[in-house]
C-alpha cells in the first residue's frame, strides 16, 4: 500500500522531533516499517534526521506572513498531484490543517482521506481572541474537511466529542486512537 503524508508543521518553538511535529514521522516509520511504501510531503526545512530512510518531498516556501501558509497550502496539493502521476497513493494522511485542498487532491487521486484530529485549534484561536473573520474560517475548512473526508482519527475522547458535537460527524466516521 502506498500512502502519502500531508504534514504542515512549521512552528520556529515545536522543531527538532518534538511532540506532536514528531508524530507523524513516526507513525510514516511504522507504516514502512510493516511494508508499506510512504511518502512524506513536508514544508522544506523540516526534515526530521532521525529518519534518513523515509522518502521524504521537501516544499519549498517564502517565510512571509500569509504567503507561507497558502504555498504551503497549495504546494500541499500540486507535488503529491504530480508525485500521484507516477504512483497513486492508496491513502492519504494528514493531521489537521486549515486548508480544504488536501478533499480535492483526495478526489482526484481517488484515494480515502484520513485526518488526524490532535487539537481543537478553533477553541485555541478563540482563546487567542482571533478575528470573528478567522474563527469563522477555521470552522468553515474544519467543517468542509471533516465532511469530506474518509475517517477521522481523534487522539482522546474529548476531541471525538467535540468533533460529534460541534461539527456534527456521525460517531461511525471517527476511530478513537489515543496517544500515549
């Protein structure tokens, strides 16, 4: 099986392997590690040492405000496009993101989308006082991506209630898989 990781992580205070930035790589690592062939598309600079023999698709991006997250974004779905070209992934894998193009490269490619849900990032914007304009946006590409998705991966209890709550997901479409 071939599955691709979508994984926009850039945040100058979560670098070198910690936490959830790690995550993903391990779970990459496990995937290959029981046979499946893996493709790790991530912002260029992110790359993680410990893991020199996954396959791993550097995005290339401008660090501007703005600009970063929509080449990002929109990197995120024309690179795994072109990369789908000659292998078609079998699944696609992304933790959460605040961009609905990861649907459509999930629909070209035909292939189920998974979204890991590892935090509640509207409660944490609102917390934040974000603008009514980028609480209502987060909502709205949450909302999109959860709908149409495949299955969503929630890592406690809490964030499959608010998922089943606030976002209205049937309970069949979610798989608890809490972390250590």
């Amino acid at each position: 099986m071939t599955i691709f990781f979508l994984s926009y992580e850039h945040d100058p205070v979560v670098q070198g392997g910690m936490g959830g930035f790690r995550k993903i790589w391990e779970l990459a690592a496990q995937c290959r590690n029981i046979g499946h062939q893996v493709v790790l598309f991530v912002p260029k600079g992110t790359r993680l040492r410990e893991f020199p023999s996954l396959e791993v698709v550097e995005i290339p991006y401008l660090d501007l405000p703005v600009i970063r997250p929509l080449l990002i974004y929109l990197l995120l779905l024309v690179v795994p496009l072109l990369r789908a070209a000659r292998v078609s992934p079998d699944v696609i894998y992304m933790r959460t993101m605040h961009s609905p193009l990861s649907i459509l490269l999930a629909k070209v490619t035909q292939a189920p989308l998974l979204i890991e849900v590892n935090g509640d990032s509207y409660s944490y914007y609102r917390a934040q006082r974000a603008s009514a304009f980028r609480l209502g946006l987060i909502n709205l590409i949450d909302r999109t991506n959860f709908r149409y998705c495949d299955k969503i991966i929630p890592i406690s209890e809490g964030l499959q209630e608010m998922l089943w709550h606030r976002y209205r997901v049937p309970p069949e479409k979610t798989v608890l898989i809490e972390s250590a």
